[in-house]
C-alpha cells in the first residue's frame, strides 16, 4: 500500500465486468474501486448511482488520483470541463481493459500522473505509457523538482521554462538555497540545464529564499523551507499583528514568505492562540523551547527585561537561531505594534543550512533476489521506483539500473559500508524523503534490514517515524534451489561462514548441530580472498557426522548471466572454486542426485510425516 500512499485519496472507475476485474486487485493497496449497478460480483467495489459524468465531478473535487477502465477517448470528453491547470488537477490514470497498458493521460509532473502510472503498471503488470517529454527523454521536469525537498513554487513562466528544458535548449540554474542532491540525478547530468549564471536572456531556474522581481529573460523560481522565524509577542497578541509583522519583515528584507520553514518560540508560548491559527492556516510546524534552551544562545540583542518576565534575555533570535542551527541571524529582531490589532510582537529571522521539507520520511527495506528483474516481486519493483533515493552496494543499483529513474537520487556504496549505509538512509528519511535500501536475495536475511533497524533502535526510533515497510526478495538459498529442484523439500538451515561479526567458535557450534541433526545446510559467504580456512574447517566438521558420498551442490550467481552450478560430493568440496558470491547447499542423508538434480525427499513415498 506505501507505494500509491503519496497519491491517496485514490478511486478506479470501471463500468464492465472486465475492466472492473481488471482493476479489482488495486483494492488491496487503497483504490476505492466505484462501478455501476450493472456490473455485479466484484468484491470490495462501491456502487454509484445517477450519471457517472456527475460521480466523476464529485471525485474530481476530493480525489488525488483516478485511475480509469474506460477507453481513452471516453476519459478526455468526460474530465475536459472539468480541467483547470496541472498544478490543481488530480493525476488521471486509463488503464485498458485487459490490464495490458497503464497510460498517464494528464497532470503527470505536478499532479504525479507518471508515478501513479508507473506505479499502477507493476501492480498489474502493464506496460507504462508515458508521453511527456521529461519521461520519454528522461530530462528534468523543472517544474516538479523541488518537491521531494519540500520546495514552494514561486513566480515564474513555468510553461515556457520547462518547456526550454524540453527542447534541450541551454537553461541556466541560480542556487542560493537549499538541498543539492537533485544535481547529481541523471536527469540533470544528461540535460542542458548550468550551474553558471549570465546576464543573457537565457531560461533561468531560481532556487531561492529571495521573493520575484522583473526579468528579461524566462524564469522560475523555487523557494526551499529555509528560514526560521522567531517569534516572541505578548499574551493574547492577534494572529493579524503576528502575520502583518512576517509579512512587512519579510518584504523589508526581500525574503519569500514561501520559504518560511516555520515559526519558533519559547514554550509558555505554546498554547498562544495567534501562534497555533497561524501555523494551523499556513501549514507551518510551531517549534518551542524551554528558557534554558534559549538562554544557552548567544544573540546579538539580548534583554534584561525579557529575562526578567521568562527566564531568557531572548525568545526571538534565540528561538529562529536554535531552530535554524545557525550562527547568526539573517533579520536581528524587530517590535511591532499596531493600534487596530491587539498585543505586541517580536520577529527575527535565521536562514537553516539544510531545508524543511514538511514530509513524513519512509524506508523501503526491499529484497531484489537473485539478481534478473523477473525474479522480484512488483511490489519491490513499484517500491523502487517510487522513492525518492535509492542506496544500495554498487553491484546491486546495477542490477535494478532498468528500475531506476532519471529524477531519483541513486547512492552506491562499496560493499564494505553497510553501517554507512545504514545510516544515510535513516538520515535522510528523517529528513522527510522516501528512501529504498536495496539488498540481493531477502533483504531480512543476512541483508540491510536488521543493521537499519538495529540503527533506528539506537537512535531512539519510536517505531513509527520514519515509517519502515519490508519487501521480501527471494534468497540465495531459494534461488540455488531452484536451480537444482528440490534440495530443500525436508528440515533445513542456513549458516554463514562469515567471522567478521560473528566469532569462529559459534560458528563452528552451530555447524556441529546442523550436521549432527541432520539438516539440509545452506552455507553463505563460504570463502573470501581472505578468509580461505573456514570452508575446510566447515567440510571437516561435516564428515565427522555426514557420509563422504553426501550430495553437494556449488551454485555461482544464480539467475545471473555467468551462472555456474557444480554437482559434486562432501568428499570433493574441496576441489570446486568457491567465492562470495556462492551458496553450497550439503544435502541430509536423504538427499539425491537425478541428472543435474538435487532432490530431498520429504518422505510422501515412505509414509513418512
């Protein structure tokens, strides 16, 4: 369901049995699928009455996302009185009948068409068809760029601009503020947009705390949630004076009241009326300290009469500096009153190094299996593409590469930086983006899945922000035995050889019990360049329980291009080249060899249980 969360509230419309079956499984990941009284006997649909003109209107209105079983032509005459621009319109999704093509139709960069599409396509397993320019030739859409960072739209010619970035013409970027992640997407390195300003009258995109002025040239201008306002006011100050002083500060100093991150104060304020309207009303998170926060701030206009009525020689400065993490102030503090409005209120302004993205970050712990596209599950293939990062070990991003959009932010870390790893995903889904950690095979076994847990433990994690969904992926051992048949048909167990963070000598016991009681074992991590003994000392162990004619099997990469499998004995392990990428699989004293297949007998041919 995580994967259409950004796109909820969002219904399907189908008006034939086919198209309604078609659609029926999006159910599952919260579609609200509607249909007509004529079709009947689809489970977990709604039932609309009267025209489905006037249902469609009334969905329009509530509606982030619809997702049609009509044909398109149908779709275009029944939503075309009731577009008005793509930056309000919901994403509008047909789907064919028979689930074969899932086409973005409108609003597919700012109403999230071509995501929903995407993801919709692996949920059904349709073809996505995708017409805009920026999917087709993977260039920047400009004009949705800011938003994982929680970016404002300001001013500009948005159209025209993106329209620049289209054609490939030169498009120049003015970046004063705000994250830079978003340049190292390959959208970006493959377009024409610069990072160098001129005078010229070429295209220019403004990511900027600075409000619009006049140009000669085309522009756009995005505005990062880079500045904390501090705010101290007398009690029962109105939510007028408060918002005509952010207002008039931030036209004095030429700041975007769009890039306001939110509103900082000291916590006796916490309950102030104008406060909690204005941060209501506009969106804006309401951060408070306690007076010894503050007063451990150095700022540059301190108060003995402020100290004297709260503890702190300052609520303002200290509050917008300790919000913003900054050293110094970008507005020092200034006094309003005003005879119409009742109260008093002070305002100082700190810009943060780091923008506020106003969004609740996700971690998508996703198994991609053995490593071909086919074997993982479309839910983990929808997870991917839909986040807004995606990290993972160098081998692994290239494994997914046809997964992978030009928009998104793709981390590869060698294999050693788990921990690393790790921790830049928790950072940057606290920070409020949708982070996919990918593993091969299962994700939650001997994957990335624990270390991130284990990480959001030590960090305090509350066990809901950020949010955390698995996907499970099929495991070395899985694919190595499907490649074989049915080596794992009866008790089995997997063992890692690996000492690096488990010590030798438990290792050594659990291989005495799996061999003693007899167990199918599959053994990871079997021989590095370093670690050569652990394999011999493994086989040792295993013949002082196992006859020597014991089947085993040696699978290289399984489902990869250079897939090596190797049928041989316990007695001749030795003999067969083994590295990381391999799993052994050492069968039971049942276990048998047909051909170039293992099989394990679970005992149906005996009577056994």
């Amino acid at each position: 369901m995580l994967t259409l969360q950004n796109f909820q509230p969002i219904a399907a419309i189908a008006t034939t049995p086919t198209a309604a079956k078609t659609l029926q499984p999006l159910c599952q990941n919260g579609v609200t699928l509607w249909i007509p009284e004529s079709v009947v006997g689809i489970a977990e649909a709604k039932i609309y009455t009267g025209s489905l003109k006037s249902h469609i209107a009334e969905l329009w209105q509530t509606h982030q996302g619809l997702i049609f079983g009509l044909a398109t032509g149908a779709v275009v005459r029944l939503i075309a009185p009731l577009l008005q621009h793509k930056s309000c319109d919901p994403a509008v999704v047909v789907v064919d009948e028979t689930g074969k093509f899932a086409i973005s139709l409108c609003s597919g960069h700012q109403g999230g068409a071509d995501k929903l599409t995407q993801a919709i396509a692996q949920l059904l397993n349709a073809t996505p068809v995708l017409t805009g320019a920026a999917s087709t030739l993977g260039l920047p859409a400009v004009d949705i760029v800011g938003i994982p960072f929680g970016w404002q739209r300001g001013a500009g010619n948005w159209t025209e601009v993106s329209a620049a970035v289209a054609r490939n013409e030169p498009v120049q970027v003015i970046q004063e503020a705000g994250s830079t992640l978003w340049q190292s997407t390959t959208s970006f390195q493959h377009s024409s947009l610069t990072l160098e300003s001129t005078p010229d009258p070429t295209p220019k995109v403004y990511i900027t705390p600075r409000p619009s002025s006049l140009a000669p040239h085309p522009f756009i201008r995005w505005h990062p949630r880079v500045l904390w306002l501090g705010i101290g006011c007398e009690r029962g100050t109105s939510r007028e004076l408060i918002e005509s002083a952010i207002t008039q500060v931030c036209q004095e100093h030429q700041l975007a009241e769009q890039a306001i991150a939110g509103i900082a104060t000291i916590d006796i304020k916490a309950d102030e009326v104008g406060l909690i309207e204005l941060c209501r009303d506009r969106n804006l998170p309401l951060r408070t300290f306690s007076a010894d926060i503050l007063r451990s701030v150095t700022v540059p206009n301190p108060s003995k009469i402020v100290n004297a009525e709260v503890g702190t020689p300052s609520v303002a400065e200290a509050a917008a500096l300790f919000a913003a993490n900054a050293q110094n102030l970008l507005v020092a503090k200034q006094i309003f009153r005003a005879a119409e409005f009742k109260g008093a209120v002070t305002v100082a302004i700190a810009q943060a190094e780091q923008e506020y993205t106003g969004r609740t970050g996700r971690l998508f712990l996703v198994g991609i299996g053995p490593g071909q596209l086919d074997q993982i599950t479309p839910a983990a293939q929808a997870a991917i593409s839909s986040a807004d990062v995606v990290i993972g070990y160098s081998l692994y991003i290239n494994l997914i590469a046809p997964l992978l959009q030009p928009n998104q932010i793709i981390e590869a870390l060698p294999i050693t930086q788990e921990r690393q790893r790790a921790q830049r995903a928790i950072s940057l889904a606290q920070w409020g983006l949708t982070v996919a950690v990918v593993s091969s095979g299962d994700i939650g076994i001997y994957g990335m899945a624990g270390l991130v847990l284990e990480e959001l433990q030590a960090q305090g994690w509350d066990g809901k922000t950020p949010s955390v969904e698995v996907f499970p992926g099929i495991t070395a051992m899985q694919a190595a035995a499907a490649r074989l048949g049915a080596p794992l048909m009866h008790d089995f167990c997997a063992i890692s050889l690996s000492d690096l963070l488990t010590p030798w000598e438990v290792i050594e016991k659990r291989l005495h019990a799996a061999a003693q009681a007899d167990f199918v074992t599959a053994l990871y991590n079997p021989r590095s360049q370093t670690r050569i003994q652990q394999l011999t000392s493994a086989i040792k162990i295993f013949l002082q329980y196992r006859n020597p004619q014991t089947p085993v099997a040696v699978i290289r990469s399984a489902y990869r291009q250079n897939e090596q499998i190797t049928l041989t004995t316990l007695k001749k392990l030795q003999d067969v080249p083994v590295d990381m990428l391999t799993t052994v699989l050492i069968g039971n004293q049942s276990t048998r060899t047909q051909g170039n297949w293992m099989i394990t007998p679970r005992g149906y041919n005996t009577g056994l249980p």
